[in-house]
C-alpha cells in the first residue's frame, strides 16, 4: 500500500510513503506567468496529474488531503490561491478514482503532536525520518514537511482500520 499526503498550496509538496518506510518527495509542481508586470504562479494541472495519475507500481494507495479553511490573518489572494489549489488536487484526484480523505490541518496535527508554526513540521518530520531531514531544511520546505507528516498520518490511521477490522 502507499500512503500518499498533499499539502496543496503552491509552496505544498505530495509525499508517498510505503509501508517499508520508503519515502519520496516532491514539491508542488507549478509554472510561472506573468500578468502585466507581475509574475504569478499557478499548479502545473498536467505535471500534478502526471505524478497522481494511477502506475502499476502505485494501484494501492491512499491520498491524505490538507482540507482548505480560511485561516486568521492570511490575505484573501492567498486564501483563494491555496482553495484553487486544493480544488485542483481534488479534480486531478476524482478523475483518476484515487481514494482520498480530506483532513482538517487541526486534526491531523493535534493527533500527532505537531508543534507550533512553520518549523514545528519540520522539526517532527525530521525527528520521525531522520534519513530525510535534508529534504526540508529551511523554512520554505515546510510545505514538504507537512506533506509527509500527511502521509504518515494516513499509513497509521489506515493501519489501525485495519487492526479494527471484525475477523470473520
């Protein structure tokens, strides 16, 4: 099984993490346009269906989604830049049939422990993959740290269903 975590925002990244503890990261993928003399970013929708779209090596899998919320003190135009970005991954996600939970960030953290603000993830990340820390190490990253604690957060959930299920 691979437990996939998506923090969807254009400084998110996708985790997939095996069962053996095999992990791999990426960022959120995206491209640069320019709108009048600005230079935005947007989701790169072909390269995040590319690396979501089913693989053989990928048929049994879960996706862990960073549910999008409005949050105190954030801009709208980033507010509406993050919910653009969840609404991509979750477009990309149903039109491949990959089984998805979307989980409040409050959830997820609050079960394991995250400590506070942007270097609490990296901090637990780095603690729980010590092999990877050097894949978030400045600020910046924590899109991918948080990534990854999304998919560790589904491998455990997952597992306890499974140790809950009824025996026949």
């Amino acid at each position: 099984m691979l437990y996939i975590g998506i923090d969807p925002g254009l400084d998110g990244a996708i985790a997939a993490l095996d069962g053996r503890g095999s992990l791999i990261v990426s960022d959120m993928p995206t491209f640069q346009i320019d709108r009048g003399k600005k230079k935005k970013r947007d989701i790169d929708r072909v390269r995040l269906s590319t690396i979501l779209k089913n693989r053989p090596e990928a048929v049994d899998r879960i996706v862990y989604i960073e549910k999008a919320q409005s949050m105190p003190g954030q801009g709208v135009s980033s507010m509406f830049s993050y919910g653009k970005g969840y609404g991509i991954a979750l477009g990309i996600l149903a039109a491949h049939q990959i089984p998805h939970f979307e989980i409040p960030p409050a959830k997820w953290k609050k079960v394991l422990g995250v400590p506070l603000g942007k270097d609490g993830a990296r901090a637990l990340a780095s603690q729980l993959f010590p092999n990877h820390a050097d894949k978030w190490p400045l600020k910046k990253h924590h899109g991918r740290a948080e990534a990854v604690l999304l998919a560790y957060y589904a491998l455990h959930e997952q597992s306890n269903k499974l140790l809950q299920a009824p025996t026949c």
